[in-house]
C-alpha cells in the first residue's frame, strides 16, 4: 500500500462506527467513511473534540451539525501545496489528502524532466493541476462541474500559481478527448480519476463499467512519443488494484504498470485506513 504519512497539516486521528476523525489544520472534523466497519474507538475522548460532525440522513444525504463556529473556508498545506477546505453540503472537503502519494510520484518525474506537458481529467479542484504546475508542467484542467474548477483556481492562486500555464475547461471529458485527437494534440502525462457514474455539462452521461476502458483506449492516443506516466485513480469506483494494472496492460502501450491500494495512516492505533487505489504506468 503507499501511504500518504509527510502530511502536518491534516491528520487521521482515529476511526470507527463507520466515521474517522480529522484534523484539517487546527479543526477537527467527523465525517462518514464506509471503509470503517469497526466498532473501537482507539482513543475515545478524542471524539469530544471535533469542531463538526457530518450526519448522514435515513433519507439520502446529510448535513454538518457545528459544535462551535468555525470558518467557511481555511488553507492547509502539503510541502509547498496550499489547499483550500470547505465542508461542503455531501461531505466532503475538497481536497482528497491521500492523493499526496500521487502529487510526490508526480513532481518527481515532472522536476527531473524538468517540463512536461499534463492533462487532468475529472480533474474535481485540482490538486494534481497544483502540484503537476508547482513542479513546472504546462497543465490542462478539464470538469465537468463550474464550481469545482473555480476551485481549481482558487487553490492554484493560494499556492503561488496564478501565472502559471495552466487551462482551465469545464467540458465533458469525453468529448474533450475526442476533439484533441482530432486536433492531433499529445501530453507526455494523462491523469484520471473518473466518477462511478456522472453526467457532463450538457447532460452527457458516464458510466465506468460502459465507458472506461474505451475512454483509456482513447487517451492512449494523446501520449506524446516521450511520455512520463498515465495514472488512473479509483476513489469512488471501487475498483481494485489488479482491476487497474488488468485496464492499463490492455489498453495502455508496452511499459512500466505498477498498482496499490492508497491510504492514510490512523495515528490513535497501528491501522490504515484504505482510500482506494491508483494505478500508475510509464513508458
């Protein structure tokens, strides 16, 4: 598993009864995480301390219950990545910190290249467009949600990035990838982390188990002819590791495919907390 253990600024404090405590920053936040079936709590008087709680509702959805006032937003950072956080109305944050683990892969081989040209896809508010431009690289940024990518650019600005190369498309991602085909348009790094099931802006629906595999045959075709790597992110999907290294042999050119579980660790026990996997290969 590759763990995302360098953060200072968000922690995973402890876990169980199908929720995890956080730390994001000086606030302490509940939420729900269905990878928790266990019922200890490893640090019980912890719980006591959280600033907010997300309850789910017996009729689909939820809300954020405040035990004090806090702010509507916040920064955290990551090494030199600034994020901004807002609990927001279905329980997220904003920010996905176990995908630190990809953000390190990727300035990695983007610094010793020294540029590359990225495309994110799915791409929500854009933490790989951050650390992918911070490392150098001419970044697209393609969603299908207005919002998310107004996030983008607000997390960009907040980590110094406000003049750097990078465009911002809300558009479907599938037909972006068709028009750049056309275009004869290549990147030397795809990133992905497509939803179960979405729609675009024009109401263009996605389905992974219809569409993935074609969707990645596709982008294969946008590689330049030096490419660094294709990464494949499954969060929400559920699908496993060797479902990830099984997609990408298949639909990916000859090279380098290596696939984990991603997680974070529980600072109150010896666990970790799985946060689905990603796939990663280069040439």
């Amino acid at each position: 598993m590759w763990i995302a253990d360098e953060w200072k600024d968000y922690e995973c404090i402890d876990t169980a009864n199908g929720e995890k405590l956080e730390r994001w920053g000086d606030i302490i936040l509940c939420r729900p995480d269905p990878q928790v079936i266990w019922d200890e709590k490893a640090d019980a008087p912890m719980w006591k301390k959280a600033d907010a709680h997300y309850h789910r509702s017996s009729s689909g959805g939820g809300k954020w219950e405040y035990k004090k006032t806090i702010p509507e937003q916040w920064t955290v950072n990551y090494k030199n990545l600034t994020f901004n956080i807002k609990p927001m109305g279905f329980k997220h944050t904003g920010l996905f910190p176990e995908q630190a683990v990809n953000w390190d892969y990727m300035m990695d081989k983007i610094r010793k290249r020294g540029s590359a040209k990225v495309l994110n896809l799915f791409a929500y508010t854009g933490g790989a467009t951050v650390a992918c431009a911070k490392a150098g690289a001419n970044v697209t940024h393609v969603d299908a949600s207005k919002g998310m990518v107004q996030w983008a650019k607000e997390n960009a600005r907040s980590s110094g990035l406000k003049d750097a190369p990078i465009r911002y498309l809300v558009d479907d991602c599938m037909k972006f990838v068709e028009r750049e085909i056309r275009r004869g348009n290549h990147y030397d790094a795809i990133i992905m982390d497509p939803p179960s099931y979405g729609r675009g802006p024009g109401g263009e629906v996605w389905k992974i188990e219809e569409s993935i595999c074609a969707f990645v045959r596709r982008c294969a075709l946008l590689l330049s002819d030096e490419p660094l790597f294709f990464i494949i992110n499954s969060y929400t999907t559920g699908l496993a590791p060797t479902v990830l290294t099984n997609l990408m042999q298949m639909c990916l050119p000859e090279g380098k495919i290596e696939s984990s579980e991603i997680g974070l660790k529980i600072t109150a026990s010896s666990m970790v907390l799985p946060c689905g996997a990603t796939g990663r290969w280069e040439k």
